[in-house]
C-alpha cells in the first residue's frame, strides 16, 4: 500500500512539474503576443517587413539569384502579408502546445481536451483581437482569430500526437 501511495505520489509531482513549466512559458509566449500586439501599425508593419526582407535576401543568396534591389523590395513587399499570417499561426500553435500539455497532464485525451483546449485558444485569440482594436494604426480581424484558433488547434494535435508516441515508446 505504501509502495503504491510512493508512486501514486511521484506520478502527481511529474504532473505538477510539467504543468508549471508549460505555464510559465504560456505566460511568457502571452506576454511576446501581448507586446507584439500592442505595438501601432506602423511598428508593427515595419518588424513584417524587416523580417520579409530578411527571409528573401537569404533566399537570394541560397538559391544564387542574383535579384535586383527593386526585385528584393518587391519580393519583401509581397511576402510581408504571408509571413505575418505565419507569425500567427506559428505563435498559436506554440499555445496550442503549452495548453495541450497542460490540460494532459490532468484530463483524458478526447473530445472534452479539443473541447476545452480549442476554447481556450479562441477566446486568447479574440482577446488578443480586441486588444489590437484599440492600438492606432490596427484593427481587429475575425480571419485572424480563425487563423490564430486554427494555429492552436494544430499546436494541440502535435501535443497529443507526441504525448501519444511517447507513451507508445514506454509501453515497448
């Protein structure tokens, strides 16, 4: 009985170990989506479009296209939008994962994880949209919160898909 309880006891700790450090990062990847929120259009449109320009200079120079400066400006200029919608996807599927790790740790793998977990994102995502309707120069965006849900989604599905294969390898 009391080598049950010891196990009974480590297994909880796992649980609160794991959870703690999905949290904190939650918290943390909250506080990046908060600020990268809360910056005007301006700043915002400006980080896009140094990452977008960034990403086709090294694309340049990998492939050896030797592009003009007007056809690397035009290029940043047409990939900023999609490698913003990226950014989101990205950013939710991070929480998506945190969040899929956290609500394992203490709930059943099923429909009430997708339930609550989807939840979760969606209303992060809104929140986040709303907070932009009141920054100058943003707006808030039903597509985005669609995106953002979607990211978090899949971030809950590579959670619980890993979780599974983990568990899988131990059984062996």
């Amino acid at each position: 009985m009391i080598s049950l309880m010891n196990k009974m006891m480590r297994y909880k700790k796992k649980e609160i170990v794991f959870t703690f450090i999905a949290g904190i990062l939650l918290i943390a990847l909250y506080g990046l989506i908060f600020n990268f929120s809360a910056q005007d259009g301006d700043t915002s449109g400006s980080l896009s479009y140094f990452i977008s320009e960034k990403c086709v200079k090294r694309f340049n120079f990998v492939t050896r296209s030797n592009w003009t400066e007007n056809m690397l400006e035009s290029m940043a200029r047409y990939f900023e939008n999609p490698i913003r919608k990226l950014a989101h996807f990205g950013e939710y599927t991070c929480m998506g994962i945190l969040v899929g790790v956290i609500l394992s740790q203490w709930m059943k793998r099923g429909k009430r994880l997708w339930l609550i977990g989807g939840l979760w994102i969606l209303l992060s995502a809104a929140a986040d949209e709303f907070h932009q309707f009141f920054i100058p120069g943003r707006y808030s965006s039903l597509a985005d919160v669609l995106l953002d849900t979607v990211g978090g989604l899949f971030g809950i599905l590579l959670c619980i898909r890993l979780l599974y294969l983990l568990a899988r390898k131990k059984k062996k």
